[in-house]
C-alpha cells in the first residue's frame, strides 16, 4: 500500500540547467528534516538543454519527472504536474527558486482556514532582495490590475508562481484550465472565486532571476490571454455574451494599435529609404505599408481575435477580409474629408488643423466600427 503523500511540490520547468539540480536539492533537503510525506514533480516543458537529463540523475528517491517533447507554456506545465500528483496539498513553486521552499511552512499555517495559499511581492510585509528590471515592474502592474478589473478577483499579486492548493481546489479547479501559458495564474484564482474556494494572499520573500525566460512579447500574449479567460469562463447569458463582445471588441482594438503601429513604422521607413519624390511614389509607398499592416491584422485577428470563429478556410477569409479592409479604407477617406468640409464651414472660428484631425477622428471612429462589424459578422463567421 502507498504512503498517503501530504505534499507534492510541483515545478514547471524550460531550460533551467542553470538553477534546477540547486533548487532541487535545496527543496529535498528541507522537506527531508520535517515529518511530512512528500514528492517533488518536475514537469519538463519541451527544454532545448539539459534541463531534463539533469534532473534524472539527481538521487532524490521521490522526484518525479514529466517530459514535454515540444514547449507549449507554464501553463500546460503546472496542470500536468497538477493533474499528475497525489498529495493532499499541492505547492507550485518556479525551477529558478526565487521563492525559497522555507515559505511554505509559513504557508501551512493558514492550511486550516483556506483552501488556496498564495505568495505575495506586493504586500507591505513582502521583501524583494533582487528586483526585476524597471520595464517588467511597470508592465507586472499594469497587468495585475486589468487583471483585478477584468476578472473582478481581490488577490493584488497574482504571478508570483508560489501557490498551495489542497487537493480538493486543485482538482476541482485545473480540470478546467485553458491557459497554456502565464494566464493560468490569474485563471486558476478567477476559477477558484466562481467555485467559493477561500484564498489568502500572504507576503513572501523573493528574489528576481536576471535570466528569467519572461521577455516583453509574454507580457503581450497574456495580456491577450486574459480576455480569453473571461470569454470562457463568463456565463452564457445575455449580459455575459454583452461581456464578451466588449472583450472581443478590446482584443480588436489592441490588434488595431499594434497594426497602425506597424503601418506607420513601414510608411516612414520607406519615405526615409527612397523618398516621396512624386504623388504616384507616394501612393505606391503608402499602399505598400497599408497592405503589410492589412496582412499582419488579418493573422492576429484570425489567430486570437476571432480565433473561435474561424472556420479554417483561410483563403476565402484573408479575401474577405482584405476586401472589408479596403472598403473601410476607402470610407475612412470619403468620410474623414466630409466631416472635415462640415467641420470647418459649422467652426469656421477654429483652426484649419484642429478641423482636419476631428475630421481624422470621426472617419477613424468609423471604420473601426464597420471593420469591426465586417471581420465579426463576414469574414470569421462559421
């Protein structure tokens, strides 16, 4: 008969050669001196280095390891590890050790009144001994609180990646995970809130790892991911599809900045490389630059956007869309100069640039609201 396992700490790891033999062994030889029954699973996500052939030959009697062919995301990593365990509490902690094993046992002392225990850097209580850089602070805040307004959770850090569940929450809870990627933090704790699990967000100490794989474009994408959360998980009611139009229709004004973004960049760059020179220079430049932020809005509004709504024909949706591209292109212009002509005979006392760019803005308003329109109901409509 196998010993009831009162502990399973659960690491998700992607090429962590680096820090993954001291983190275990750090990890094995702390649990070893308390009286728990315990077991360490290191899930390998797809690592191009030696990440996984290390933590085979470490002798720890009770490390478990589970092996990803391709790297798919924390996400994936931590429900597996999850799923895969057997105790009766189930810790998440990150292979770099940024949070040490010891706060667990501070943890433990909450186990009896919550179900879920989380690590917090932002509590007046926690201590940073190595800060992230400057970039990474602002965008971790600017994250935790859309999130906190989106998702309508109370939990004011919900990356730290050192979390306890008991083994009811973990699985009730990550069965039902989507995230494949550093979502599932925030997913788990908005899951948890819809089936009245107890949470306590208690201060940790933590230190930043100058190499982490976390990079500026992961920042974007779980941005992303977070509308996809609530489109999911939001009820089917009326107020609830309300909600995930509004969702939707956020996700595609994030791919309308990014595209202008792109437009612009392209549209200057060749001005700066070949110069305008003539009206028909120009018009070749400008529809170059048009085309190139055309075709990168249609893969992001395919592939995230309207990703539930595609019907995988490719062909006919990139036509379609180009073609409801073009339309608002060519209304964005005829409307724009229109409102400029009102504009400036109704305020005739404002300046001629003032007139022209509330021109701008009502064309501009326009054709968000058609494209959006058309790509919604034309183009990604199975």
């Amino acid at each position: 008969m196998k010993k009831e396992i009162e502990i399973s700490i659960i690491i998700p790891a992607y090429n962590e050669e680096r820090n993954i033999e001291n983190t275990l062994t750090e990890i094995d030889e702390r649990m070893s001196s308390s009286s728990l029954a315990y077991e360490i699973v290191v899930v390998d996500d797809g690592s191009a280095d030696k990440t996984a052939k290390l933590v085979r030959k470490l002798n720890i009697k009770n490390l478990k390891l589970i092996s990803f062919p391709k790297n798919k995301g924390k996400g994936r990593a931590v429900k597996a590890g999850m799923l895969a365990s057997r105790g009766n509490w189930r810790l998440q902690m990150d292979a770099d050790n940024s949070t040490k094993i010891e706060e667990f046992f501070t943890f433990l002392e909450h186990a009896e009144d919550f179900d879920i225990i989380i690590g917090s850097r932002v509590l007046p209580e926690s201590k940073i001994l190595k800060r992230q850089p400057f970039y990474r602070i602002i965008m971790g805040r600017l994250g935790s609180f859309l999130t906190r307004k989106i998702l309508k959770i109370e939990q004011k850090d919900t990356q730290c990646g050192f979390k306890l569940f008991s083994k009811e929450a973990a699985e009730k809870i990550f069965p039902k995970t989507i995230s494949e990627g550093w979502a599932l933090d925030f997913e788990v704790l908005f899951l948890a809130k819809k089936a009245k699990f107890k949470v306590k967000e208690v201060p940790v100490t933590w230190s930043d790892d100058r190499v982490s794989s976390v990079k500026i474009p992961n920042y974007l994408e779980t941005l992303g991911e977070l509308f996809t959360v609530r489109e999911v998980h939001c009820p089917t009611s009326e107020e609830g599809q309300l909600i995930k139009t509004g969702l939707q229709f956020c996700k595609f004004c994030i791919v309308g900045v990014i595209n202008t973004t792109i437009d612009f960049f392209v549209f200057n760059l060749l001005i700066f490389i070949f110069g305008i020179g003539s009206a028909l220079s120009y018009f070749v430049i400008r529809s170059i630059a048009f085309l190139i932020g055309v075709t990168n809005s249609f893969f992001w509004n395919k592939n995230w956007v309207f990703k539930k709504y595609s019907s995988g024909k490719t062909k006919k949706e990139a036509l379609l869309f180009f073609i409801i591209a073009i339309v608002g292109f060519t209304l964005n212009g005829a409307i724009s100069t229109l409102a400029f002509v009102n504009l400036s005979h109704y305020l005739a006392d404002l300046p001629e640039i003032i007139n022209a760019n509330l021109g701008a803005l009502v064309g501009l308003i326009f054709v968000v609201l058609w494209d959006f329109w058309g790509y919604k109901m034309i183009v990604f409509k199975k």
